[in-house]
C-alpha cells in the first residue's frame, strides 16, 4: 500500500489537489467565525461527516477565491445568486464519498507517505530548497492552522488520490486521435469561387398579401417594437449654463498670467549628441569634421549607432547644463558644436534645426480662456441648482414645479429604448441615464441622477410600454422590402445550385462561369479556421467535408456563391508547428481522458454510498459568513 500512496503523492491529480490546498491556506488562512459550537454535521457520507465548520471554511475561501478573481467583493448574499453554495457543497460530498470509499478499502495514508508529500512542497522549503521544520511550522502557525488538521487533509488527499489514481492513473486517449484532429485542423485546400450577389439577381414580381402575411410572421422577431418608456426629466447641464456666464476681464487676465507655460514656447533646438572618452579624441573629431574629412553621421555610423541612437529631439536651452547650453545656444548656425564637458563626458552635439519661440498672445487665448472658466463655473453652478432641485422634489414638489420656479429645463418624451432612442439633450444615449430610466417604476421618487459628462438630472418614468409584435399594416412598405431583398438572396443561390447541376452533368467550369454575374477567382491555401472572402464559417464546413474536384452551391452573406474544390493538401505532421501541437495535443487528451475516469468514477461512488444532508446545519454555517 506504501508504494501506491508515494505513487500518488506524484501524480498530477495529487499536485493540483494538494497545490490548491496550500494556496487556500496561503491566499486565505482560517478566518475568525462563530460557528455555535459546530456540533452539527451539514454532510454525512457513510461515517464520513463534514461539520459546520469545515462547510463554513469551504465556502469562505470560494468567496474570497471568485473575490480575488473578479477583482470585485464577494458577500454571502451575492455568493447565493451565483451559486456557489452548490458548487461547495457537490465538491465536499464528492470528497466525503472518496474518503468513505479509501476506508473501506482499507486505505490509508501512513506516516512516511505523508513525510514525502510534505518534504516535496515548495510552500515548506527553506532558501536552500531543502525542507525547512521552521519553514513548515511558521507557514501553518501564519496561517493559523493547526499542524494536525492540516496533516489530517492532507492524509486523506493521499488516500482519496490512490483510490483514484488506479482508475484514472496511465489513461491514455484513443491511437491516432491527436493525429487525426491536427490532420483536420492542418489539411489545406484552394479553391475556385464564382459569385453571384443577389444584387444581380431580377427584382421579383410585387408578392400578395398572403405572401407577405406569410413572410411576416415567419420573421415575427424582425419586427417586434422594443420595450419603451414615457419619461419627463429635469436637465441641469454644465454645458447649457456655460452659454450665460460671462467672465470678468480681470479673472481671464489673470488666469492668462497663472497659465504663462502653456501659452509659451521656449526656443528649442533638435540636436543630435556623440560622447567620447577624452577630450583629444572629442576634439579631433571636431577638427575632423570642421576639415570636411568627415562628418558627424559618419562617426556615428563607425559606433553602429543610428540616427536615432544619437538623436536627443528637440530640447529647449533649460534641458541642458550651463556650459552645454551656451555651446548649443549661442550660435545662429546649424551643424557641429564643441566639445563640451557634460555627465557623459566630453561631447559634440549636431544642431539640425532652430525653433524660435513662440509666445500666444492674450487676444489669441481668451477665446480658450473663456470657455475653460465659464465651464467650471458652470459645473459648480450646476451642482449648486441640482442640490436645490433635489431638496424640492424630496419637499413634494413636482418636475414641473421646480422647473418652472426655478427656470430649469423639463424634458418630456414619449418613448425611450433601452438603445437611447427617443433620449435628447444632454441625457441623449448616456448610460447612466438609461439605467435610471429602465429601473425607475412608474411614477416613483427618484433621488438625483449624476451623468459621466458633470450633467444632472431628475426623473420620472410615466409609463412603460412592454415589447410588442408590430402589426403588418404599420411595416408593410418594409416587410415588403425584406421580402424582396429574401427572395433575391433566393434567386441567387437557386441559381447557384443550377450552375453547379449543369457541371455536373458534363458542362466545364469555364463555359458555365463565363455566364455568371462576376468573374471567377481563385482562393490561396486556406485551412477550415482561416477566413476565406465572402464564404461563410458554415460554407467552409461545407467545402472541407467535400471531395476534390467537387463544385458546390454556397449561400454567402451578400447572395450565393459557385465553389469548386480545386485542391486538398494534407497536413504535414513532420512540419514545425503541427509537430508541436501533435505533442501538446497528446498530452492534453490524455490528460482529459484522465480527468474524465477521475469525475465519472467518484461520480459512482457518490452514487452508491449517498450522501445525508442537514439543511439547519447547513444554513448554521452559511449565517456564520454574514
């Protein structure tokens, strides 16, 4: 038995168990809960029992799992929505039911097994990478874990996986399957397309109004009238009352002066930089260049650097220390300047071009200026009236009231989709507006409503309008246009398939294609996942599951197509990236294969031994997380 247990302390059915144990210990640890005593167990499974306290500790560290992993809090009640009481609890009976099974088969997990799966976890191994006894304690003591509950588990994870293990363990999945499926997805093939749009078919006849009845309500959900809603809204937009302020000279002066950098460029220069290791070889490079012997590009070219390598792009005098900035700025010509000492040593910089400075003046800015301020006077004032607004409506009363004494803006309409339609203003297709819209019941209070834009509103729905059928006389010009543009679609494949039938009874693909609306093409390689222009994902199944040579009739998105299966490549499994996912594929099925004996077999064995449930207990724990 010694040998199966070390055996499946290595199997990957064990290490995922047993890594996932330790990181829920590590993420989470042991919270502090008031379980009442615990006395109670939620799941008995032959005489194995789960007390309130393990079910608690089982759904907490879920939560706090889906929590991590979602980035948002997770509570009891929202946990309740998403289920995840019944997914703790089928994995905890599950486990309950391999514990029952390891014990009556007399299976255990004895002291050196369980040595050997602790001596082999990183989470206890000290900076050597050897096992650490402090290591492991601290670890556990951290985590406030008692040493002997943790090594309780982990015997039974020991236990449960040798059970297992001799169903699952060495699984393979069937000879040749992964090669058939990368056969599948590898295998090319090229095709010869004519197309046939349905905008060169003939436009139908009128149909009758049987036709169209018909037509209608075979297509019923084309032509359904969305759910809507009567809405009247107050609207305080920082937008609309920007357009009435006015801002004093002196405070648009003033914030002229308090802007000066942005409405003021430095002169800048775009240089280009080469450092040396001492001055000699700066300067005789200098002399060099100032010869005509060379040139600055050339000396950076025999460093391998390029252009952009000694580029330092355009920089005004304040980027530079002192003395290169006297160098770099006090000429008027282009070209080599220096050497200069700086922090890279001595140095020679490439002036490339002069940008003088540029300075706005106040008549050019204040237009700026103006609407800048005016707008966050206008926020400020919008939020003061929206305030006011508020306090009106939570003292009775009604929109139109408040905007009536107050000069507000009522906005009414008669009809608002959840898409924004019939929503005007600065509320028009904001989300923040829709919601309100789609929550608020008829008729209630509303507390004030905020907009991402700093727009405010308060809103009443007055009616909705549930989702409906639209009738036939209200859509019939545009049923009639659908029908048309159907039966067109029609026309094109019908006269696909007859061009196909007429190959097929002998006639060549070229003197059938030459009667077509367009001219034939011929597709590159393409495999079954590639997309293929104007052939539809269903269309490819349909010309892979084909023979070579075949000439097939295909509905496309814009009418129908004429496709012949010009060629079939297989796949090369010797090739570099087939050979690779060859490998992984193997490997992944027959790990699924694994997994699958793994579920199906305690699946049986859950089964048979069944489970009792106590739902006070249960509901005992679940109140312990609140």
């Amino acid at each position: 038995m010694l040998h199966l247990l070390r055996r499946a302390a290595k199997t990957w059915v064990f290490r995922i168990l047993f890594g996932l144990l330790i990181l829920s210990f590590a993420v989470w640890g042991v919270g502090d809960m008031d379980f009442g005593g615990g006395g109670n167990s939620v799941i008995t499974v032959g005489e194995q029992k789960v007390t309130v306290e393990d079910y608690a500790m089982a759904l907490d560290r879920e939560m706090r799992s889906v929590s991590q992993r979602s980035g948002q809090p997770v509570d009891i009640a929202s946990a309740q929505a998403m289920g995840l009481p019944q997914s703790v609890t089928a994995r905890l009976v599950r486990d309950a039911a391999l514990n029952e099974e390891a014990r009556r088969l007399g299976i255990s997990a004895d002291d050196h097994a369980l040595r050997d799966a602790i001596l082999s976890s990183p989470s206890f191994h000290g900076l050597d990478g050897t096992f650490d006894e402090e290591q492991y304690r601290f670890v556990l003591e951290r985590l406030g874990f008692a040493v002997d509950r943790f090594e309780d588990d982990l015997r039974k994870s020991l236990a449960r996986d040798a059970v297992t293990g001799a169903v699952s363990r060495g699984a393979e999945a069937a000879p040749g399957f992964a090669e058939r499926l990368i056969a599948r997805a590898f295998e090319t093939r090229t095709f010869r397309l004519a197309s046939l749009p349905a905008a060169a078919m003939p436009q139908p006849e009128a149909p009758d109004d049987a036709t169209l009845a018909a037509f209608h309500e075979a297509n019923q959900d084309r032509y359904r009238a969305p759910e809507s809603r009567a809405v009247t809204w107050i609207e305080i937009a920082p937008a609309t009352l920007a357009a009435d302020i006015e801002v004093p000279e002196d405070d648009l002066r003033a914030a002229f002066e308090a802007a000066a950098d942005r409405f003021s460029q430095p002169e800048t220069r775009a240089v280009d930089m080469l450092a040396f290791a001492d001055e000699a070889t700066a300067a005789e490079a200098a002399e060099a260049i100032a010869a005509g012997e060379t040139s600055f590009e050339t000396l950076a070219a025999e460093r391998d650097l390029s252009a952009a390598d000694i580029d330092q792009g355009e920089i005004p005098r304040d980027a530079l220390d002192a003395e290169a900035a006297e160098v770099v700025f006090g000429t008027d010509e282009l070209g080599p300047v220096g050497p200069v000492d700086t922090l890279f040593g001595p140095t020679l910089y490439n002036i490339r071009a002069i940008i003088p400075a540029r300075a706005t003046a106040f008549e050019d800015a204040r237009g700026e200026l103006e609407a800048e301020l005016a707008m966050t006077r206008a926020r400020d004032r919008a939020h003061s009236e929206a305030e006011e607004a508020a306090d009106l409506l939570a003292s009775g009363a009604t929109l139109e009231e408040i905007a009536r004494d107050a000069g507000l803006p009522l906005r009414q309409s008669d009809a608002v989709t959840a898409d924004g339609t019939g929503a005007v203003g600065a509320f028009a297709r904001d989300p923040a507006f829709l919601e309100e819209v789609f929550t608020a019941a008829p008729g209630e209070e509303r507390d004030l409503l905020e907009a991402g834009n700093g727009a405010y509103a308060l809103v009443r729905v007055d009616a909705e309008t549930p989702a409906s059928d639209l009738p036939l006389d209200e859509i019939r010009d545009r049923v009639a246009a659908d029908w048309a543009a159907q039966a067109r679609m029609d026309a094109a494949l019908v006269a696909a398939e007859d061009a196909s039938d007429r190959i097929s009874a002998g006639e060549s693909w070229e003197d059938v294609t030459a009667e077509l609306p367009a001219a034939p093409v011929e597709l590159p390689p393409l495999r079954r996942d590639q997309p293929a222009p104007g052939l539809t994902a269903e269309a490819m199944e349909t010309l892979f599951a084909a023979e070579q040579g075949a000439v097939l009739a295909v509905a496309t998105p814009d009418g129908a197509a004429l496709v012949e299966v010009a060629g079939i490549t297989p796949a090369d499994l010797q090739s570099g990236q087939a050979a690779e996912l060859l490998a992984r594929w193997r490997e992944a099925l027959d790990g699924s294969v694994s997994q699958d004996l793994y579920t199906y077999f305690a699946a049986a064995v859950q089964n048979r031994i069944g489970a009792n449930f106590n739902p006070q207990a249960m509901e005992q724990a679940i109140s312990a997380l609140r």
